[in-house]
C-alpha cells in the first residue's frame, strides 16, 4: 500500500478546492469505504448500496460500476479529477488511470493540465502524494516506448475517445514492445479506473462498448449536462450520486453573472436576417470594447494581471460563418478594426488553417495573442477552458435552452479565479434581441440556468462613458503662467501658454506613472526626466521647447520639487495587513430549543400509499386506516434527512440535532402517542426536516480561524479608481436625480481637498458628506478608496474598502455610510467589525512608528445634514475601538 495516505482535508487544502469539489471528493471517499471496487464484485450489490446512500443513482447504464457528478461549467472537473486521483492513490493505492477526452480541444488541455508541471493551471501543483510525478501516456507512448513506462508509480493514460472506439484502431493492434494490444495490455489492469471528461459523449453504443471492453474496476463521470437529446427530449442519467447545477455555482460566486442583451421598442420582425445579424455583432462589439476598458482599468487600479476579453460569435452554419466574417474584415464594420483579430473555427475549412486557428483559439487567453472576436459553428460546446469571454452574439441560433447553456457556459469562468466586485468584470454579455423575450421566459423557470433581471440594454450602455481620477491639484492657470514667465523671462504668447499648463499636467501624470512616491534627488530626477520626453514627443509642444529649452528645463526642474512635496503631501498613509490564517474558520450551531409554532402536523389516517417523487422505487405502505410501522425508526429518518445538508456536519454538530430531533418526537408522541408520531414522521419527514434546518441556520455561527495580522508600512501612494458614468457635475452644483438621474451615474469635479478627481457617490447623503469634508478647516486630505486600497477582507471572500478616509492633522478616519434600514444588516456588521479590527491594529502598529492614529466612524445617513459639521458628526458617531 502507499506510504502518503491523504485525507480529505489534506487534498482540499493542497489544492483549495471549491465546495462541490470538496463535497464530490467527500461523497466518493464514503462511497467507498463501503463498495467493493475489486474485480468480481457484484455489480447488483454496489449499485443497490450507492441507491441506498444517494437515492438518484439507480444503475450505473455501463457493465461496471460508473459514478457521475453532475457539476456546472466552471466550477473546476479538471481539478477534481487530480483531486480524485490523488484520493484513490493514496487511501486505495490505485496507479493506473484512463482519462477520457471528447475530442482535441478537451485532449490537448488535460495533457496539459495534468501532465505539464510547468502549466499555470497543472492540477497536482503543492501535493507531495507521489514519490514522483504522475506519469503521462497519450499519442503513440505506448508504440514507441519501453513495457517500464507502465510501472512507475502511477500512470495517467489520456485519450480522446476516437482514439480507441473503433474494432481497428491501431491501440487495439498488437505491439511488439507489449507482447499484446495496447488496448489488452489496459484491460488487463487490476485497478483501471476510468474518468470520463464531459461524459455525455459516451452513451453511443460504440463509445460505451469500448469503455466496457477496458474492463475497469470504476468509473466516473464528470458532465455539466447529465443528459442526451434523443430527438425532442432530454434523457437524464441514471447514475447520477451528486449534482452542482449552474443557477447554485452563479449564487454561490464561483462564476461570472450572465447578463442579456437587448434593445428597447425595437420591433425585431420588421428585420430581415443580414439586417438582424448586422445590429447582434455591432451591439456585440459595444459590450466588447466596454469589457475592454473596465478590464485594463481594473488591471491598472489594483495592479493586477491584465485581462484581454474576446467576443464569440455562433453562426447556423459554416456558409452563414463565412459571410459574418467577411463582415467583420470588411471596411463597413468598425473601419476594419477587427480585421487581423477575427479567426473562423468550423469542420470546413482545410488542416492548415483549421490548425492555425486551433492553436490561437487555445492560446486566446494570453495578452499577446491578436484575436478578439471568435466565429464558429458547432466546434466548441465544452472543454475550452478560457476565461477571458465575456461576449456572446448567437446570431440565427440560440432557439433550444442546451445549446443556450453551452454557450452562456463558455463565458462564465472568473479571470481571477475569484469575483472582485466590479460589475463590469464579473459578467458576461449574451446579445438577446429577437430572442429576448424567449430567453427572459426561460429565465423565470425554475429549471433555469439564467435569473431573471439580469438586463442591459444595448443604447444604455452607449450613453456610459469612463473616467480615471488623477490627483488633485487646483490650478489658477493665472498664477501659473505669471510664475512661469516670471522665472523663464519667456515671451508671452498663446504657443507658450499651452506649454506651461500642458507641462504642469504632464507632471502630475508622470508623478503617478512612477508609482510610489518619493521626495528624493533621484525620483524628482525621473520625473523631469519623463516630463522633457512627454514634451519633446508631443508634437504641439516640442517645438516650443526646443525653442526655450534651457530655461524652461530650469522651470520644469523647480516645478517637479514643488509637486513631489505636494504630492507626499497629499497621499493619504494608508497601512495594509498582511493576514495569515492559522488554522481554518470554525463554523458551528449555538444550541437552542425547537419552535413548536412552526411545527402544525396530524397523523394521516386515510388508507393511502406514499410515493417518494424524488424516487420512484421508494413506496411507504399504508394500511386501512393504520400504518405499518414495523421497523420503522423515526430518529434515524429525521437524522437521515438533516445529514443531505451541507451545513450540518454530524461529527461537530451530532449532540444538537439528537436534541432537536427528541424535542420534537417527544412532543408529537405527548399529543399523539407513538403511532401518531411515527404516522407525522413518515408522512412529512421533507416538511419536518426542513424546517428544523430552518431554525438551525437562525443559530449559525463562525468563528474565524486564528488569523496572525502583521501590518506593513504604507505604500507611498494611493490608488485611482475606473469610473463609468453618464452625468458630469461640478463639485457643488446642485443634484437633483430627477434632471440628472440616479447618483450613481453621475461624477463630482472641483474637490480642493480630495486626493483624486473625479469622484462618484451611491448616495446623496454620501455627497453631502464629501461635501461637509471638503470645507472643513481641520480636514487635510480626503480620499474615496479603491477596492484594491486595503487589501484586506471580511465575512470570508468580500474585498473590504470603506466609503471615506479623511486626515487631519492629528487623526486618520475610517468613515462609513449606511442607511437606517441597514445598521443591522449581516453584511454591514461585518464590515464594521472588520473595521474596528483594522483600527486596533494599525493604531497599535502607528504609535510604535510614529504614525497618526486612525478612528472608526459609523454614520447612519439620516444624520448628515447640509448644516452638519464634520467635528459633530466625528465625535458623534466615533466607534469605541476598546
């Protein structure tokens, strides 16, 4: 047997497994802590045990035991399948395993991310379960190398289906290196396990004998669709342990949010088709480009990887791809702007260029690959692993809810691994139009991948145009040119004139291209450096320059000294924690005693059967007017029930739910006797279950991990933040939604004492604040962070970043805004103690460093009033730290 035997917890957080990866891996380890995976098992046996345990499951549809998970697009089969090898490696010692690949695409990604060490996305990355790496065998391995090469420590055989489902394929010849067929030489293994990628594609007759001819010890199967169209139904599997549907992993945060796209009182039936097509890819492109922007803003605000979307056109046919691509090459579409950044994938075209092709659609998601915007027919339902779509146009299409799924599916993956909070970057564009009303319908249903109210229209998103703050320096452009000429003794003129102010916004731009800011000899050096250049370059400017050089350069030169120190100035310190976690977050149930208010049940005394609809071979026999209750254990049922619930972990939590389980059987047999008990148990479990769940989650808790918080000296600068907007005010101008529309579309100019500008507000009380801030004496520096500022986060994965920073010359205030209506919201609460936490800690930090303390400030909206000042409202609302 292996030496490294690791635990579920090792694996999960070896490789930091989601939820349902975590909960697959769990179900499979108690699956087989029970079956008898051995060649010559009862196939009958195991699968009435999986029935018993996860009631979907009612045979395995294959000649051996075969498992799936039903797990959504983007939430990660590849990584499970190393979390599953792992598992049976080392608490099994399983070495030999089949991965099953439905065509290149998949084949060529699993080579990768399994066996290419060096790969961003290599899915045994940090485990040191193998005393040597997994072993790879795909293409022609096993023609070309030596019998050793299957007796190493565990061996990894990926091939795509079509590799080995035909009678005559060349793995099915014999080779002079095995003594047998390769395919026999497979057949052979004692512990063969087999794992299907997308295994949907393997319910043909001839793929599901060649899977039964490798006479594995188990498979499993990994599918985001868990059925076959067989003409106009779908027929779902039938050995399904566990399913993760899209509409979960989307609430859950582990994809991007899909969005539809349409356009309003626009009669579609009035278009013909080329009409239609022509207006899909021109919207398609405005949502593109949109994404474009906010994701390279997005990138420079908190310093992230950049991230360079592309737009995916799906076309009826090959004929119809042809033409959408001619017309997007084409002058008429964007001036020819796409025209080297357009690939067409589809089964017409010759090996060289659908090769070509291949290889830039594999390679799509690097920053310096052209393309973006993608045109194909059938080609690309599953395995492209990318996550930089983040536009869909279905021209002619769309018209059945799977391939809808499938493609909507493709653009769901997060870039960042992770949501970040900006709209923009966590969603993806479906262009709707004519079919928009079809979509929003389907939508609504309950089986739905899409939620309803997720809309953007097409002429709204034209209207919003984009800004980035820059720091802020009132100028008086008078003062600024007497000074100037003052110094240089230049001759007034307008050439001259825009040489000044121009210059003077060049330096504020090359202060915060040089990233943290430093008052020294060698960073003022840098930037007169970059200023000169910028000058030079700009071809309005250069000439005047060239013209007075000397002495302008000697104005230049004072004027960096002059706003380095305004810039240090101006930046707000700003200390960032560094947290490591000891230990991992404890969640538990803090006891309490069952409602009975909730609980209205009475036996049933009706001659009835009972038909479990969740499983149509679960019968309760009921007799005339009695029930038969031999054998039959209420605690266990409950019990059995309250155990599907994620949340609840029967080890932690066992002693609870006995007590909640016994209150309320002894409640139901004090009114209704034994009988009557077993009678309401029997009768409503789901309802009772339910709701003794209800009542546990009102007393769910967590207590976090040990977290060790080391702070870090600030960063000698603040970060801009990326705003969109539709409405441009001055600072003070009056607002009135009602001319300008909701705050939130609206930016704020003119601020003398903020650190950035523009600036946005979510509401107006938050304006007025600004407002309050920005005329007080005591203020310094005020400064609406960015989500990158902190750095630090709370309730587990929310990015913290407060509404307000404001200094003053003794103090630096954290200062947040809530409406009355939410004080007492979770979410608000936490913030708020994750404030109070990030206070504490600083201040500890600041006054061994000589740094100002910092104050929390919580204010609930209503009281700020246009006559508030911000002495009042700080010592009012100041949090008690202690």
């Amino acid at each position: 047997m292996n030496n490294f035997k690791f635990s579920i917890s090792d694996i999960t957080g070896t490789l930091s497994l989601r939820k349902p990866q975590e909960k697959s891996l769990t179900i499979l380890h108690e699956l087989l802590s029970t079956l008898n995976i051995k060649h010559g098992a009862s196939l009958e046996d195991n699968e009435k045990i999986v029935h018993d345990l996860y009631p979907t499951f009612s045979k395995s549809e294959r000649d051996f035991l075969s498992l799936t998970f039903a797990l959504a697009t983007g939430v990660g089969k590849t990584r499970l399948m190393g979390a599953f090898i792992a598992y049976l490696h080392t608490n099994h010692d399983i070495k030999n395993f089949f991965i099953v690949a439905p065509g290149t695409t998949i084949y060529e990604k699993l080579k990768q991310d399994l066996g290419n060490e060096n790969n961003s996305k290599y899915v045994f990355k940090g485990l040191s379960c193998f005393s040597n790496p997994p072993q790879i065998i795909s293409d022609d391995d096993y023609r070309t190398k030596q019998i050793n090469l299957f007796e190493s420590d565990i061996n990894i055989y990926i091939y795509n289906i079509d590799k080995f489902n035909q009678e005559g394929s060349k793995m099915r010849s014999v080779n002079e290196n095995l003594g047998d067929s390769f395919f026999g030489e497979l057949s052979n293994l004692e512990d063969l396990v087999i794992i299907m990628d997308e295994s949907h594609h393997y319910r043909a007759e001839k793929g599901a004998k060649a899977l039964n001819d490798l006479k594995p010890i188990l498979g499993i199967e990994l599918t985001a669709t868990p059925y076959v169209q067989k003409g106009n139904k779908q027929e779902f599997f039938k050995n399904v342990i566990y399913e993760y549907p899209l509409s979960q992993a989307i609430a859950d945060g582990y994809t991007r949010t899909p969005f539809a796209v349409t356009r309003t009182d626009v009669n579609f039936f009035n278009f013909g088709d080329v009409e239609k097509d022509k207006l899909m890819l021109n919207d398609g492109v405005l949502c593109h480009e949109r994404a474009k922007v906010s994701l390279e803003q997005y990138s420079n605000t908190t310093n992230g990887r950049k991230v360079k979307p592309f737009m995916l056109v799906v076309c009826k046919d090959t004929t119809h791809a042809t033409w959408v691509e001619n017309y997007i090459k084409s002058e008429e579409f964007k001036a020819g702007a796409y025209k080297n950044k357009t690939i067409t994938v589809h089964s017409n075209q010759s090996k060289s260029e659908s090769d070509d092709n291949l290889r830039l659609l594999l390679d799509v998601e690097k920053e310096d690959n052209p393309i973006e915007i993608v045109i194909h027919v059938n080609k690309l339902k599953e395995g492209w692993d990318v996550n930089n779509l983040y536009t869909i146009v279905p021209l002619r299409s769309a018209t059945s809810l799977i391939l809808r799924e499938q493609m909507v599916g493709r653009g769901l993956r997060l870039p960042y691994g992770e949501r970040t909070g900006n709209d923009a970057v966590d969603s993806v564009m479906l262009t709707a139009h004519d079919k928009f009303k079809e979509i929003l319908e389907a939508a609504q249903k309950g089986n739905s991948i899409f939620k309803a109210g997720n809309i953007i229209k097409a002429e709204e998103l034209e209207k919003q145009k984009t800004t980035s703050t820059q720091l802020s320096f009132p100028v008086d452009e008078t003062e600024l040119l007497n000074e100037g000429y003052s110094q240089t003794k230049l001759v007034k003129n307008d050439e001259n004139d825009r040489l000044f102010v121009q210059t003077d916004k060049i330096l504020t731009e090359a202060i915060e291209d040089l990233g943290e800011v430093e008052d020294t000899k060698e960073f003022r050096e840098k930037v007169a450096e970059k200023v000169k250049d910028k000058i030079q370059s700009n071809e309005d400017l250069g000439k005047a320059f060239k013209e007075n050089k000397d002495p302008f350069s000697e104005w230049v030169n004072k004027e960096v000294i002059r706003k380095v120190k305004e810039t240090v100035k101006k930046y707000i310190p700003i200390p960032r924690i560094l947290v490591k976690e000891d230990g991992v977050a404890e969640y538990y149930f803090e006891d309490f005693d069952l409602d009975f208010s909730k609980f209205d049940y009475r036996p049933v005394e009706n001659e009835l059967i009972a038909q479990d609809l969740t499983n149509v071979q679960h019968i309760e026999h009921l007799n005339a007017g009695n029930l038969d209750f031999d054998g039959y254990q209420p605690h266990k049922i409950l019990l059995g029930e309250l155990r599907k619930k994620a949340e609840i972990d029967y080890e932690r939590d066992s002693e609870l739910i006995f007590k909640l389980i016994s209150q309320f059987i002894e409640k139901m047999k004090q009114i209704f006797g034994e009988n009557g008990m077993k009678n309401i148990v029997m009768m409503y479990k789901f309802d009772i279950s339910k709701e003794i769940f209800r009542q546990m989650m009102i007393h769910f808790c967590q207590l976090d991990g040990l977290l060790v918080e080391e702070v870090l000296p600030p960063i000698k600068k603040n970060f801009k933040s990326n705003y969109t907007f539709e409405t441009e005010l001055s600072f003070f101008e009056s607002y009135d939604s009602k001319i300008h529309g909701n705050i939130k579309s609206v930016i704020f100019r003119g601020s003398k004492k903020g650190v950035f500008d523009p600036f946005k507000f979510d509401s107006v009380p938050e304006l007025e604040l600004a407002r309050i801030i920005d005329n007080e004496p005591m203020s310094l520096n005020w400064l609406r962070p960015s989500l990158g500022q902190f750095g630090i986060k709370y309730d587990r994965d929310k990015q913290y970043q407060p509404d307000f920073v404001v200094e003053t010359s003794d103090n630096i205030y954290l200062i947040e805004v809530k409406g009355e209506d939410k004080v007492n919201d979770n979410d608000v609460l936490a913030k708020k103690n994750r404030a109070i936490s990030y206070c504490k800690i600083v201040n500890e930090w600041s006054l061994a460093n000589g740094y100002k303390l910092w104050k929390h400030v919580f204010i609930p909206s209503k009281q700020i009033l246009v006559n508030s000042s911000f002495e009042h409202l700080m010592n009012r609302f100041n949090v008690d730290l202690n």
